[in-house]
C-alpha cells in the first residue's frame, strides 16, 4: 500500500474475506426446537417404559436445535466461525438459524464517528501546532474487521491519529510562497488528502471510510502569541501595497488629467513636488494638515 505522498507502508494481506454464511430462516427452526423440547418433556412424564429414554433424548436434540438460533437486528452481523475456521458472514435481519456449534460473533456495520484528540505535531516548517480530525467510517467486511486485527475500533483510531501527525508534518501552517499547498489556506486539499491516507491505512482492517474534516487547526500556545503578531505584520504590509498601488494610480491619472486638459504647466520640479505632496496626503494613516500657499506657484 503506497501513501498519496508516495511513502509506501506495507500492509499484510488479510487472512480472509467476507462471504456468507449458511443460514436458514429461524422461524421454522423455533417451532421444530419447541415441539421437541414439549414433546420430550411430555414423554418423560408419562412415565411409560419405553418414553422414559425417549424423552430426554428428545429435549436434548430440542435445546440443540433451539441454540442454532440467532437473532440479527438492523445495523448489526454475525460472523460465524466453526472450531476456529471462518464460516461466513449472516447479513439478512431478523431470526435464522446457523450450525448450533458455531461461534457467532456480533459485529456493528452501523456508521460509526471518530473524533481524534487533540494532537500537538509539528508542521513543515518545524512550528508546532494543535490539530484534530473527525471521522466517519463504517465496517464493509466483517472478517477483515474480526480477523485481520486485534481490536478494528482501535485500530482506526490509531490510524488516525498516525495520518494526521503524518499530513501535518507535510505542509506548512501559511504558505510562504505562490503555489505552495498550507494547512490553513488549502483546507479542503489537505481534506482530501487526509481522508485517502486514513482510507489506505485502515482499508486492511475492512473498514470503509466515509468522510474526514479537520476539526482543529491552531499554533500551539507557546508560540501563538508571536505568531499572530506575525499574521498582523504580514496584513499590515499587503495593506500597505495594496495602498500604495492605488495611490500611485490616483496621482498618475491626476498629473495625465491635468496635461490632457491644459488646466496648469508644471516642469518636473514641481511635478516632483506634487507626486510627493499626494502620496504623503494619499498613503498617511493620519489626516494631514494642508499648507495654503498665498503667493504664487513658485513662492
């Protein structure tokens, strides 16, 4: 089994796979079971000389055949086992009846959700950080599920835990370049990523991934504070950019408006000085105060 990044992690082969088991339908069963049970019972109180053997004998096949029973209720299977050996997989609800000796064991397939703790992992760039992910699967194979793994509620959530330290050690918390995949601006990418490595790793366990999300994505306490001030300096510096470009293009459209229309004649001093003068009053944080020249344009 190959990762999305290419990391391969070998995976044994499962010992079985799910197939179904022999089984009829119980109601029969239950009446043929209760009837020899009845009937023995009744024998042996007779008292005659020839029912006495024939009664218990008749209460034993009775009790055999009424513990073949197996109740299956929506949601849930039986996976069946004789003497150790995998015998199938009873699926169909309602009352049936299997081999009395078998072992029966109930299984959920019933959608299941596992939210992973809250996991303190180290990104690309080394910075730690908080992350958690929730998960939607359910049991597809019921043998793979009992046989392939001690415990398969376990075992999904260890996987888990181990694809979200793996995912996040991968990216980046921000992006420090174009192109360049982040944990916080790529969330639905690095979702859908999560979601194939948790689905390979868990695929041997025969369970069948749903869905996953990111619940949590957070810098670590320790350096959330210098962090944030980070994302401040980064904000403040794209509004600056963003301020001078459009500064920039108020003052050429100004000085272009001023030659198209013959309103005044400036030689490059003083369209030196005017650039100057409305890039203080466009990009300054704080009202400016304007200086009234009395005197003429050159004084």
């Amino acid at each position: 089994m190959r990762q999305p990044d290419g990391t391969g992690v070998r995976t044994p082969e499962s010992p079985v796979t799910e197939r179904v088991a022999r089984s009829l339908a119980g109601g029969p069963a239950l009446v043929v079971g209760l009837a020899l049970v009845i009937g023995g019972a009744v024998l042996a109180a007779s008292g005659g000389s020839g029912a006495k053997p024939a009664g218990p004998v008749l209460i034993a096949v009775g009790v055999i055949t009424l513990l073949g029973l197996t109740a299956v209720a929506p949601g849930q299977a039986r996976v069946v086992s004789l003497f150790g050996r995998y015998d199938g997989t009873v699926r169909a609800t309602g009352l049936r009846w299997v081999n009395p000796l078998t072992k029966r064991r109930r299984v959920s397939t019933r959608i299941r959700n596992h939210e992973s703790a809250v996991l303190k992992v180290n990104d690309a760039d080394g910075n730690p950080i908080e992350m958690a992910a929730v998960v939607v699967w359910q049991v597809d194979d019921t043998a793979k599920a009992v046989y392939a793994v001690d415990d398969f509620v376990q075992f999904v959530a260890i996987q888990t835990e181990t694809a979200v330290r793996h995912i996040a050690g991968l990216y980046p918390y921000d992006a420090r370049g174009e192109g360049q995949l982040s944990l916080r601006q790529n969330a639905e990418e690095i979702t859908s990523r999560l979601s194939a490595e948790i689905t390979e790793r868990v695929a041997s366990a025969g369970v069948h991934v749903i869905e996953s999300r990111i619940t949590r994505l957070s810098y670590a306490a320790e350096i959330a504070q210098a962090m944030l001030r980070r994302q401040q300096a980064d904000a403040v510096v794209a509004a600056r950019k963003r301020l001078v470009e459009g500064a920039v293009g108020m003052v050429r459209q100004a000085l272009d408006d001023l030659a198209d229309q013959g309103i005044v004649d400036l030689d490059e001093e003083r369209k030196a000085a005017m650039v100057s003068n409305l890039l203080v009053v466009l990009c300054s944080d704080h009202a400016t105060q304007p200086v009234v020249n009395t005197g003429t344009l050159y004084q």
